[in-house]
C-alpha cells in the first residue's frame, strides 16, 4: 500500500503538512501507523500498550476540524508517548511489576500541550523500570530491540520512543531525559534529538527533579520535526522552580537560518576515565572538520569534566532522585518485593543518604557544574561522541548484577560516559545522526548554551542539509 510504504516514513513535518492541505487524512494515516505497529511490534517491541480505537476517534475529529478549516498546528500527526507520563484514560506503568495499571485521571503538561495542538496518541512506550538505566530492558514488558539489528539495545530510557520512530511505527514520539534519554535511544537508532534546557517543558503536575534533571522532548527524523514539537509545547507553569525564558520567536524559524561563525568546541575525552572506541572518535572528528568546512571556527578543548569527585556526587543525587520515585510507587500502593534489583538498591541507598548528606552533595555538584560550565562558556557548541562504543547486546547492561545489584550502574557509564554533564548544567543538547559504521548509526553530540536551543537548531539543519539523514533507516520491510 502506498501510504504504509510512503507517510508512515516521512518527516512529521511533512505529513502535517500533507494532512492540513489534504493529500493524506488523519484516518488513512493512523491505520497505516496502526498497520505498522501490529507488522512489527512483535519483533521490536516499542510499545507496550497501543490505543487503536482512541487514536481512530482522535483522527477522526481531527479530520472533522480540518475539513472545516480549523486545524491545529499538529493536526492528525500520530505521537507515541513514553510509560511514565500522563495519559488521561490509560496507564502510566512506568513499565514496573510493581505499578498499578489504573487509568490516569490527568494529562501530564507535555501530553496536554500535545493534544491542544491536535495530536494522535497511538500508544505508550517501553523504558527501563522506572527509567533508571540507558537501555529499555523490563521484568514486566521484556526489551525493546533495536530495528538496525535486534540483538542490540535501542537505548534507553526513551529507547521504545526511538524505536517506534526508526521502524515507522510513528511518524514521532514523546520522551524524556535526566541523564540522556533521549539522546542515547536517539542515537542507537539513528535518529534527530534535542534534549531541551531546563526548563523549557514544564514537568507539571509532578516536581521538579534536582537539578532540573529531567526535561521533557521528542525524538524524530529531522531537526524541522523536532522545532514544530517543541514550538507547540513549549512553557512553564506557575510554581516551576527552573522556568526557561521563553524563546525569541519560534524554533521553526531556526531551522535553515544562517547560524552565522560559530566557535565550536569538541572533545572525545569523557567526564569519567574510560576507553571511547575508535570510530566514535573518528565520527566526532569528521564532524568537527565538516563544521570547519562549513565556516566556524573549530579546535579541540580540555572540557574540565573528569573530577575525581564526579561520579560519587552523581550516585548519591540519582540515587535520592529514584529512590524517591521508588517510595512514590510504595505510596501508591506498590511492593517492594516487585522492584527490579537495581532500584531496589537505589531505593536502599538513598534510606541511608541523610538530607545533609543530600544537600551537600548537591551543592558540591553544583560547584562541580560551575567549573565544567565555565570551561565551556568560551564556545557557542561542544561536540563529543554521542556514545562511547556500538548499541550493546540486549542483556549486556545486567551482566554482574547477580554480585552486585548496582553493576547497570557501572555498565552504563562505560558505554553511555558523554550525556549527563548536559543534565547537571542545564543546557540544550542535541543528537546528531550524522554517519554510519558496521551497519549501524554513528552520531555526534552537540551542546549548547542554556537558554540557547535556537544556535543548536540553526547549526543541526545545516548539518543536516551537508549530510542528508532522513532517507537512512533500518532494514525493515
């Protein structure tokens, strides 16, 4: 059929567009997502709950409002939303045994925002319990896998997002990011990413994460997908404690703007002391010439990110973070018998951080985080590897937990060593799909001021425009 093999592997922005000037109705394009969910779903395992008969009632209401000339700005655009927000009438599992699967009575902001704007929900998302981890391996849904080779992970958390998006089992799909979440799935799998400032989304009606941690944003094909996302969801609301200021205009409007002569930096060494495999280097430094090719000034930097006390004041603050969403699910009613081992244990480490412990700690990282923010402050973007070595085989992430229940921790820093520091400081952070290697997605990271998604916008579509990415994707039929 020529929409299955045609719309549900466009850009989103182009399908917006093709559905508000009538080539494609909302209805013919959410049953060919539909179609391709129920083609490939068994295999890659990105969803674990489709809403086929909601997702048809939303399609046609939204082709209701585009016949009377009512659209909204993602009017029939199907979305994927990750297990650990709010959908009103569904579960929010956090893909936990431990969870009960009650419909929420709410929408988280994000999703609302979304459904103001018109979108489709075709189902909700796999993630690693509770989402703790940079690969979407569960107890209760089992792994998602990633399309360009299946014995591998597609990332995590946000690794069921990146895989529906990648497979053509939605056209784009809501995620979340407190230590890289979306930019690893985004960047096992081959697609465009942007980790938003802090704050730019609000996290409501839940707290604010310490730090500002978590963000929420999208993964997609193009870097104009993501810019139309985040134009329509975008805000804060009262009470947020890291309220972004708001853009200068639209981040629509970035995309193919003159990003002008950037001073860009770029390191392939990592916060911690670890081995980053060769062609990850050697992408970063292709991508670092590309820059300079195409006019801004490059050079390699010292970043001031490997601090002896890094890992130990990240541990305790991550540990205070889940364990926190631990007692949440406790409090909801949940057993503690039937929380993974990992979060048991961080559940167990954060009973024994006292609250001076906690604050000290924070504001020890913070400390930390001034010195790394300020070593960068010279450069508009930083460039390292997106990641320190290949997707890992699914199962790899666990190995060694039967000695020590932390081991994912571990494993997860040599593999996944550059996203995190984003986090701590705040700032915008982008995955780029720029190059391939052995068959699989070989991506940069860019970062870039707090406040300043526009320069990351602008500079990720002029890449995009040198080295072309929507056309690549898995070998799937």
């Amino acid at each position: 059929m020529p929409i299955i093999d045609d719309a549900v592997l466009a850009p989103a922005a182009e399908l917006v567009d093709r559905l508000s000037g009538g080539s494609i109705s909302p209805v013919e394009l959410v049953d060919a997502v539909l179609e391709r969910i129920d083609r490939h779903n068994g295999t890659i395992n990105a969803y674990v709950l489709v809403l086929a008969e909601q997702a048809r009632a939303q399609a046609r209401d939204s082709e209701e409002r585009i016949r009377r000339g009512e659209a909204r700005p993602l009017e029939g655009l199907p979305v994927a939303i990750k297990d650990n927000v709010h959908l009103a009438g569904t579960p929010m599992t956090l893909a936990s045994e431990a969870v009960d699967a009650a419909p929420s009575p709410i929408d988280s902001y994000v999703v609302s925002r979304l459904r103001e704007a018109g979108a489709v929900f075709v189902g909700k998302t796999n993630l690693p319990e509770l989402g703790t981890v940079p690969t979407s391996e569960n107890r209760r849904f089992g792994a998602t896998r990633n399309p360009w080779d299946t014995s591998r992970t597609a990332g995590g958390s946000s690794g069921g997002s990146a895989a529906a998006v990648a497979s053509g089992m939605a056209p784009a799909a809501h995620g979340n990011d407190a230590g890289g979440s979306l930019r690893i799935p985004a960047a096992c799998v081959g697609l465009f990413s942007i980790k938003p400032s802090r704050g730019r989304i609000s996290m409501a009606p839940g707290g604010d994460p310490p730090f500002g941690l978590n963000v929420e944003g999208f993964i997609t094909r193009t870097v104009r997908d993501t810019a139309l996302l985040l134009d329509a969801t975008h805000g804060t609301m009262p009470g947020d404690l890291h309220p972004a200021a708001p853009p200068a205009r639209p981040f629509s409007d970035e995309v193919g703007a003159d990003p002008g002569r950037l001073r860009i930096g770029f390191t392939a060494k990592p916060p911690l002391q670890l081995a980053v495999e060769p062609e990850y280097v050697d992408g970063l430094r292709r991508a670092a010439t590309l820059c300079e090719q195409l006019g801004h000034h490059v050079e390699e930097i010292e970043p001031h990110w490997q601090n002896d006390d890094l890992l130990g004041l990240f541990n305790q603050i991550w540990a205070g973070f889940f364990g926190n969403v631990v007692q949440e699910v406790l409090d909801g009613g949940g057993d503690l018998e039937r929380i993974e081992p990992l979060n048991r244990a961080l559940y167990e480490m954060s009973r024994e951080i006292t609250s001076g412990q906690y604050w000290r700690a924070s504001t020890r990282m913070q400390a930390v985080v001034r010195d790394i923010a300020a070593a960068q402050s010279a450069y508009d973007v930083v460039l390292t590897p997106a990641l320190a070595k290949p997707p890992i085989p699914i199962g790899a992430l666990w190995e060694g937990q039967e000695l020590d229940p932390t081991m994912p921790m571990i494993n997860a820093a040599l593999f996944t060593p550059f996203t995190v520091p984003a986090n701590l400081g705040g700032q915008p952070a982008a995955n780029l799909p720029l190059f391939e290697h052995d068959g699989l997605p070989l991506c940069v990271q860019a970062i870039g001021r707090v406040g300043d998604e526009a320069t990351l916008i602008r500079l990720a579509s002029q890449l995009e425009q040198a080295l072309p990415w929507e056309q690549r994707r898995p070998p799937l039929p």
